[in-house]
C-alpha cells in the first residue's frame, strides 16, 4: 500500500490533526533552530569582547614579567589562557593552576592566518571547547604573538539549556496542539456526523430524517440548508411517485372492472346466439343491448384516451372563447336534452354578467366539454324535474361559471374525492345510468389545464354546485 493510499483511508479530523501537528513541529524546529544559531553566535560575540577587552589590558611591561616568571600567572584568578610566542622559541603559557583540570589546555595551532580574529579550539580535557584570539605584540620582537583564550563550557552549558528547554517547551506545545487541535476538530465535525447519521437512516428508508440546521453563515450550516432542501424534495417527489402509483393501480383496476361488466355482457349475447338460445323476436332487443355496451365501452375508452393525453401535459389551443355564449348554449343544450326540467340562466350574485367581460383564453370544444359534462351529471344523478341554474359572471380577474342544482347534494367527505377517476357516490345507480366516473375527473383535468380550478360547493336551499374560476383574458400578459 502506498502512502497516498494509506493517508486516505486516515479519517479526515486524523489528517487534520496531522497536518496541525506537522506544521506545528516544522515551524517550532526552524524557530528553535533560528533561537539557538542566534543564541550561540551572541555567546560566541560576548566571549570576543571579553578576550578583546582582557587582550587591552595586558601591557608590555606585564608580558615580559609574565615572560621571566611564568609561574606568576599560576595564581590569576580568572580562566584565561596565556601563551606569548616568541620567533623560534617554545611559546609561554600563563594560567592558573586551577584552570587546567577543571577546562584543560586549548589545543592552540602553532601559526594563525590572521592575527585578531577568534576561532574556537578543542580541549584535551574531553567535551571542553576554547575561544581564542591570536593579536601581534607591539613594541616587542617582531614576530611576536599573544594568545588569549577562554573555555567555551558556560556559552555551551547556557546553549544546551536553551536548546533542552526549546525541544521540551516544543514537544509540550505540539502535544497541547495536537489535543486542542483533535477537540476543535471533533466540534466542528459533529454536524459532518450527525449529516452520516441522517444519510445512513435515509438509506435505511425513512425519508423523514433531516440535518440538524446550524448557523446559515458557516460551510457545515449552508451544507445542511441545501441538503435538508434536498431531502425535502426529494420527500415530496417519492411521495408524489407513491401517490401517481397508487393512482395508476386504483385507474387500472377501475378501468378493467368498467370494461369487464360491457365486455361480459357482449360475450354473453354472442354465446346465446350461438347456441340458438335467443329466440327470433328477442334478436333485435339483444342486438341494441350488445349495441349499448359496446357504445358504453367506447366512450370510456374515449374519456380514459382524453385523460391520458392531458396527463401527458399537450397543449390546447389558446384563443379568447366567451364563456357567456358557452353557458346560453348549455342552458339551451339542457332543456332540448330534458324538456321536463326548468334551466336558467343567471348571473352570480356578486359577478357582473357582462358578456364582453367574460372573455377566457382557451379551447372551446374543451370548455364546451366541461359545461357538458356538468349539466350531463345533473341530468344523471338528480330526480327528473329538478331546476338547474347555470350562472356566470366576473369577480376581480377571475370568470366564473356555476351548474346549480337542487337535488339531494353531497356530503362534505364526498365533495373532496368527486374529481377522481371512477370515484362514485352509489356505484349501482351510477353504472345503471350509464356514467363511467370519469366525467368530473375530465371537467377538473380540464380547467387545470386552461390555469383554472373546479370545486364542489352546497346549493343555498339544498342541491349541489359546481364552479368553474379561469383567469380572464384581459389578465393574462400577452
């Protein structure tokens, strides 16, 4: 496994974490590095002055005493190192006699390549280091060199410390880092987990489940806003895919058991007269029977071939259609289909029924369908010689047209269901009077489709209302 592949399967707050730590070590190691090479060289800079300082104070006068007893200098009480090198003589040392076992003796070299300039020397006492500075002596044979030295152990000792104190300090800082760090990270990536745990419950099945919402201003908060939004539509579109399932299954079902009753009927007609048992003058009534059914069958295949392509969203024509000449036609259409029953025209108590304000963009032969269907129903559903009033008006941008009548009505329960696919108050009455359960579902997909709507209200007195709102053509942009 490379170690690409194993940074990635570290969780994220680990690499986090260890990109917290690395740049913590990284940036305390170069300024511990930087601390020390600066310490040192001022260590280093403070010893010069003082074996410059010292190197002043020595005269001329004293050398040549230090020269002729060298053992003058046994009792100095300072760690300097002495050496005076005369031309091809063996160099003098002066140091006190306590220096040399505690530091040793600087392994000095016999010849520097510029006088005044310090260098640093090994001891002979293991683990010492010396500071030395070679200077030419004035008013002495030419050649003549002094070489002052001081032990490096204090600027050393103070070094080590600084540099123990640095790598401790460091290791702590990055440990309380990496601790502050880990914390911090887990904070901010809780909402990250509650997010898992919501994904994995979705997974699971339930829909339900939403991200805890935090703060809209940070990236975990505008995270959870998109996917609660997400999941909500997501929600609604599984929902709507249930219900149109649900929908599809109820429509399959109640289509085949509406073409199950004709087609039985039909087969069993053509059985009978196969076998001989119709006898000659019942021929003819049987015949229409089979002639109704299949009529009967027909205009449910009709209506289910209309619904199917109004659910497919195809557009209908839009030109201005005057629905006050639709409702004097439907009126008129009523009492030539039931001449026993008193139809009207009126207008709506609160509309003004001004023909040229009752002008809607659509198609015609659709509207023409839907007054149909609805005075159809009265005619179906209602005892003969019930009145029925057809209404229609404007109120605000809206055209309103409404089939009244004053038959027995509908409950509150039913009103809301009236507008589904086979959906019947009393099943026997409605097959035995030929409707399908379609033609209300048809007036509401209808008006959807013209931006409308369709609604079920109780007739003042008793009786049942249907109203029809579309938008009038004086309100639609062009």
């Amino acid at each position: 496994m490379t170690l690409h592949e194993r940074l990635s399967a570290v969780p994220i707050r680990g690499r986090l974490v260890l990109i917290v730590v690395v740049v913590l070590g990284l940036g305390l190691t170069v300024a511990g590095a930087t601390t020390g090479t600066l310490l040192r060289a001022y260590l280093l800079e403070q010893t010069d002055e003082q074996i410059a300082t010292a190197a002043r104070n020595v005269n001329i006068d004293t050398l040549e005493q230090l020269a002729a007893n060298p053992d003058a200098g046994s009792v100095m009480p300072s760690d300097y190192f002495l050496s005076l090198g005369f031309p091809g003589a063996t160099p003098v040392t002066i140091v006190a006699e306590w220096t040399l076992p505690r530091f040793g003796r600087p392994e000095l070299p016999d010849t520097v390549s510029t006088l005044g300039e310090a260098y640093t020397v090994r001891s002979d006492e293991p683990g010492q280091r010396w500071r030395a500075v070679t200077y030419g002596v004035q008013d002495a044979p030419a050649g003549t060199t002094l070489t002052v030295a001081l032990p490096l152990e204090g600027a050393d000792e103070t070094a080590y410390q600084v540099a123990r104190t640095i790598v401790v300090s460091g290791v702590l800082i990055i440990l309380l880092g990496a601790a502050l760090s880990w914390f911090a990270v887990e904070r901010a990536l809780r909402p990250l987990r509650q997010i898992e745990q919501t994904a994995g419950a979705i997974a699971a099945g339930d829909l339900s489940q939403r991200v805890p919402a935090t703060d809209p201003h940070t990236e975990v908060g505008r995270l959870s806003h998109s996917l609660n939004t997400m999941l909500a539509q997501i929600e609604q579109a599984f929902a709507a895919q249930a219900a149109s399932e649900s929908r599809m299954r109820r429509f399959v079902s109640d289509a085949s058991h509406e073409l199950r009753t004709p087609l039985a009927t039909v087969r069993g007609y053509g059985e009978l007269y196969r076998m001989g048992a119709i006898p000659e003058a019942e021929l003819p009534a049987a015949m229409a029977r089979i002639e109704g059914e299949a009529r009967r069958m027909g205009g449910l295949v009709t209506d289910l071939l209309q619904l199917a392509r109004l659910d497919e969203g195809r557009r209908l024509a839009r030109e201005p259609v005057d629905l006050a000449v639709l409702a004097h036609d439907a009126v008129a259409d009523l009492r030539a289909l039931d001449p026993g029953r008193t139809a009207t025209l009126v207008p709506l108590a609160d509309g003004i029924p001004s023909p040229d304000a009752m002008v809607v963009l659509g198609d015609e032969n659709a509207l023409r369908q839907v007054l149909s269907n609805l005075t159809g129903n009265v005619v179906r559903h209602t005892p003969a010689g019930t009145s029925v009033e057809v209404a229609a008006g404007r109120q605000g941008g809206d055209v309103v047209v409404e089939v009244r009548d004053h038959g027995p009505g509908i409950s509150p329960e039913h009103a809301e269901r009236v507008f589904e696919r086979f959906y019947r108050l009393d099943d026997s009455r409605a097959r035995s009077s030929g409707g399908s359960g379609l033609g209300l579902a048809i007036v509401s997909a209808l008006v959807a489709a013209h931006g409308g709507t369709a609604r079920v209200l109780p007739t003042p007195g008793g009786g049942t209302t249907v109203r029809i709102t579309l938008p009038a053509a004086d309100t639609i942009p062009s």
